[in-house]
C-alpha cells in the first residue's frame, strides 16, 4: 500500500501514543512531572475544545469550572475522608450544576462580550476563594493535605511517585480522547459544529442551538470539574493562585494555537505550552513574551492553529456501495 | 455621611481615570468593532513611561509642580499615542478583514506582550512615584473634610473629556471619526480616508489611557506591571455601562463604576471590591446589553 498522507498521519500519533505511554522508563522524576502536567491541561484543553472548538463559544474562564472541581475535591476529602477518586463524579456534577446557573443567562451574547463576561466569572470565582466563602475554601493560602487516589488499596503518591500518577493521568486522559472524538462524530457533535459555523441555519434546520451551546457548556464544564479531582490530588494542595485568569488564558491559548476543533491540534498545543517552556529553563522570564509575539504571528499568518481539524471525508468508493444496498 | 462623603470623592476620582481608559475601548469600538485588550497595559505603559519621564527629567523641579506635570502628560500622552499606532500597525491591520475571534486572540497576544515588556524592562516589583508632586493639603467644606488631590485628578479627567467631545463633535476631524464610526463604507465613498481615521483614533484612545496612568501614579504613588489587566477590564465595564461605542456614555460609566465601586467597598466589603465591578459588568450585560446610554442599536448582542 503507497504511504499516503493518511497513513503517514496515523503512524506518527501511534509513535507518539508509544513514546507517551514508555515516557517514565526513560524519563526521570521531573520529567515525569512535566508530563503529569501536560496530561492534566491537555484534558482540561479538550474540554474546553468542546466550547471553544466545537461550539464557537469565546469561553476565557474555564479555570473557574476547574477550580469548583478541585475545591470540591479538597473540601469534601479533608473533611470527611471520602476517598479522592470517589469524588471525581461529584467534583463533575459541581462543576455542571454551577455551569448551569452561570450559562444559563451568557450563553446567548455574541463572541467578545461573552468573552469579556466569562474572565468577570472566573475572577469572581477566584476572589470567593481569596475570601474564604462560606469559610470553607481555607482563603488565600488554600487547602492541605488532601490525600491521594488509591486504587486497590494501593496509594498513587504524584509527589512520591509521578510514575504511577503519570498512569492515572495518561488512562483518564485515553478515555478523554477517546469518549471526546465519539463526541465529535456523534449527531451531538455535527449539530454543535453547524451551530458553530452558522447558528440561522442551524436553528432553521431544526437544531436547539441554545440547547446545543448550553449542553457543550456543561459537558466541558464537567470535564474539567473532574480534572480538578486529580489535579487536587496530586500534590495534595491547592489555592486560589492556581486558578487564576492566566490558568484560563494558557487553556484558551493551548486550544487556539494548536488547532480549535482538533484533538490532536489541543493534545500538541499542551505539549508546546505547558511541556516546551521546561527546556528553555533559562528564557523562563520570557516565556510569555514569547507566547504574545507567538500569538499575534499566528492569528496573521496561521489562525486555524498548528494541527487544524481535518476536513471531514466522503470516500466515493462506500458511498457507492450504500448506495448499491439501497 | 462622613465615610459616605469621602467614598464619594474618592470614587469620583477613580470613575475619573476608569472614564479615561474607556473613552479608548469605545473609540476603537466605534470604529472596528473590536475590544481592544491590549488598551488596559497600555495605561501601566503610560504609568511607567511618567515615572521614567518624571525621575530622569526632574520637571517638576525646574518649572514648577503645575506646568510640570501638564508638560509631562503631554510627553506621555505622545509617547503613548504613538505605540498604539504601533500597535495597530502590528497587531491588527493584517487581520481587518479576518473573523472576529482572531483580532481578539491577536489583541490578547498584543497584552501579553506589552505586559511582560513592561516587566523586563522595570522589573516585576511595584514601582513607586515620587510623592509631593500633587497637593496634599486636605480642604475642608461644611465640615468635611476632602483632599484636594481628588479635585485635581477629577478635573484633568473632565478637562481631557470635555476636550474630546469638543473634538468629537465641532471639528471637521471629529465629524470624519463619527462617520467612519456609522458606516465605514459610506465613509469612504464621502472622501474620508478611513486608514487615518483608524490611526488618529488608535492615536487618541492610548493618549488618554497614557494620561489615567501618569494620574493613577501620582493618585496612588504605586504603579504595578499587571494594574493594566484590571483597569483595562474595569474600564470596559465602564463602556459597556455607558453604551459602547458611545462617547459620553463611557464618560458617565465610568464616574458612575467609580461610585458604585467605592461605595460598595465601603458599604458591602472591602474584599470584594474587585467583584463588585464584574458583577456589574454581568448584571449589565444580562439585562440591557445596549448600556444606560446605548441609543446606538447595536448588532446583535
């Protein structure tokens, strides 16, 4: 069979699935680690991918969804010693309930404004932990001692051994890709990207476009609700610096320069945004300087991203044959 | 009375300055539709450039405090007015004909740059200016006693303002931006080269953003690298709430944010001062997007 691109495409993410997955044979500790985190944004990435890549919604506050998961987590753990991985369901569901109420009334203004109004919720979010609401967020200093996930009664220390967390990591985020690119070919999928490209059309096609949108809010929200679990649990602390507007800017930023709408486009702008910057250790204070200017020359020169969506495919040859059993 | 005395002066001030930055959003709203979020660091760049300006060249001590700082603003107004041309130049002209969500990525890359230039050049540690420059006898009427400080910040504001709507609405240039506003289009096909009505207005806009910052260092005497971001996105709360697009309505939102907000740390809490301004960013948006001002219809919301 002649190598076309197709072929060459799929070769390249098996080796790069392969070289994923062997990672801590030939990686030390901090490597690990660097990893660790790159897992945790690359599904915090895909999340968003769903408001962002597939809904066309200019959500810049996804580190708020993150942060009601985390905090979730943390609160209910440290109290009550409910085992973290037990939580992750309900660090989703708070996260949802609260996309909900906060969606609800935003969802239908137009791109910048809901732009603009999704950094006001974020920052909200993030001055109610500063502020200690209701007296359980542990205030500017955060929450400790959060314990971490055990399966089989065996602990998965990600400060002690982010070997072992790296496999957590890497299983969610396997069944992310996987359940995600469902998503993106389901019905659900196609009607929130024709929502996306053409809302009138759409509507008039018989799509629930607010019901689309809302629904794509929710489904990132409770992803990354449940990101927030293992994020929570893997150094066992958390406060409020974590979940910044920044947070929200980096997740945007991975989505939009490696490809909106592309999963393998947000696992690549993971890996550059978060994994990158650690091999230029000493250009640390110019990380983002450089990411502005990186920016700015994409959107004039390449806005689709890095690794944009591939365009769908009709292969005439089984389209013949459907229509020969019809 | 008394705190509700002072907290009114006090946000009176503030509303001064958020009036200023927003006068920037909502001409280059006005003109491009587009939410320029670079504007906000642009304003700390104002803020640095009159500390470097008033440190090295010690106006104030050769022609005294009041002919010093007009001077300085008017350095600092130029300087800034000409890196928003910069700006536009770079970021934004390549992409006029370009989807809405790419000017906006562009604008944010544009702040992140400006952002972190400010950092590595002045360090990422608050900078304080000189204290002394403005008056700081307190005046007292019925009893009450107010610094003048807030009087002098709040009439540079005015003046400025009160400049620009003169601008805006007498001169033939004013007339060409409020048209180029309407319909682009129109505009052109009347004579009016549109490209430098862009460039006077990404001119104008940072100019005045530049002048809030000299005065938020002279107001507060400390000047941070990342103040832009929550000015700038305050400041936009303060179009919105005016109307944007629309002049004076950015002149009365942001009096007006400055009240609310001060009052509310005041009365409500101190801590969530911040959120006050977001929560009226919200509130607005929900409940009458066009703004208090907004006769302007806009698209679709």
């Amino acid at each position: 069979m002649k190598p076309d691109a197709d072929n060459i495409r799929k070769g390249a993410y098996a080796a790069v699935a392969v070289l994923w997955i062997l990672a801590p044979l030939y990686l030390d500790k901090y490597w690990t680690d660097v990893l660790n985190n790159v897992a945790i944004y690359a599904a915090l990435g895909l999340s968003l991918n769903i408001i962002l890549g597939y809904g066309g919604m200019f959500h810049m506050g996804h580190a708020a969804f993150f942060a009601i998961g985390a905090y979730t987590t943390a609160i209910v753990n440290t109290a009550w010693g409910v085992p973290v991985l037990w939580l992750m369901p309900f660090a989703g569901i708070a996260a949802g309930v609260f996309a909900v109420a906060v969606a609800r009334p935003i969802i239908h203004l137009r791109g910048d404004y809901l732009l603009i109004v999704t950094i006001g919720m974020v920052e909200i979010v993030r001055i109610a932990l500063v502020n200690n609401v209701f007296g359980i967020t542990g205030g500017a200093n955060g929450i400790f001692g959060i314990s971490s996930p055990s399966i089989f009664g065996r602990q998965i220390n990600g400060v002690v051994a982010p070997g072992h967390y790296f496999y957590l990591l890497t299983v969610f985020l396997g069944a992310t890709i996987i359940l995600f690119s469902l998503l993106e070919h389901s019905r659900f999928g196609r009607a929130l990207k024709f929502t996306c490209s053409d809302e009138v059309a759409a509507t008039g096609s018989g799509i629930n476009a607010a019901g689309y949108k809302l629904a794509a809010f929710v489904i990132g929200a409770v992803w990354a609700g449940m990101t927030g679990t293992l994020y929570a649990a893997k150094i066992g602390f958390i406060s409020p610096e974590s979940f910044s507007f920044w947070e929200s800017v980096i997740m945007f930023m991975i989505v939009i320069l490696g490809g909106s709408g592309s999963i393998p486009g947000v696992l690549l702008g993971a890996i550059l945004i978060i994994g990158l910057p650690e091999l230029f250790q000493g250009l640390q204070q110019y990380r983002l300087l450089i990411f502005g200017i990186v920016l700015v020359v994409m959107m004039i020169f390449r806005p689709q991203g890095i690794l944009p969506p591939a365009p769908r495919k009709y292969p005439v040859d089984k389209l013949e044959k459907q229509e020969v059993s019809l | 009375m008394e705190v509700f005395f002072t907290q009114l002066t006090n946000g009176l001030a503030v509303g001064g300055i958020y009036a200023l930055i927003a006068l920037g959003y909502t001409m280059v709203y006005g003109v491009l539709k587009l939410i320029n979020f670079a504007h906000g660091d642009l304003f700390t760049i104002g803020a640095y450039l009159g500390l470097s300006l008033l440190t090295s060249l010690a106006l104030t001590d050769h022609v005294g405090a009041a002919a010093g700082i007009v001077i300085l603003a008017v350095m600092v107004m130029g300087l800034v007015g000409v890196i928003g041309i910069l700006l536009d130049r770079a970021a934004y002209k390549p992409l006029r004909t370009s989807p809405r969500l790419s000017a906006v990525v562009s604008a944010l890359g544009a702040s992140i740059v400006f952002s972190n230039t400010v950092m590595l050049v002045y360090g990422p540690n608050p900078r304080v200016y000189p204290q002394g420059i403005l008056p700081t006898q307190v005046f007292e009427v019925f009893g009450l006693s107010v610094p003048v400080m807030r009087f002098v910040i709040l009439a540079a504001s005015v003046i400025l303002m009160i400049g620009l709507y003169v601008f805006i609405q007498r001169t033939k240039i004013g007339t060409a931006i409020r048209a180029a506003a309407i319909d682009q289009d129109a505009a052109r096909l009347m004579g009016i080269n549109v490209d430098r009505v862009i460039m006077l207005v990404f001119f104008i806009g940072p100019a005045l953003g530049g002048a809030a910052g000299v005065m938020v260092g002279l107001y507060y005497g400390q000047i941070k690298f990342t103040m832009g971001w929550i000015y700038g996105l305050k400041a936009f709360t303060a179009a919105i709430l005016g109307g944007i697009g629309n002049i004076p309505g950015a002149m009365v939102g942001g009096l007006l944010l400055g009240v609310i907000e001060s009052l509310g740390a005041a009365y409500i809490s101190m801590a969530w001062k911040d959120a006050i301004a977001f929560f009226v960013l919200i509130l607005i948006l929900i409940a009458r997007p066009t703004g208090l001002l907004g006769e302007r219809v806009a698209e679709k919301v």
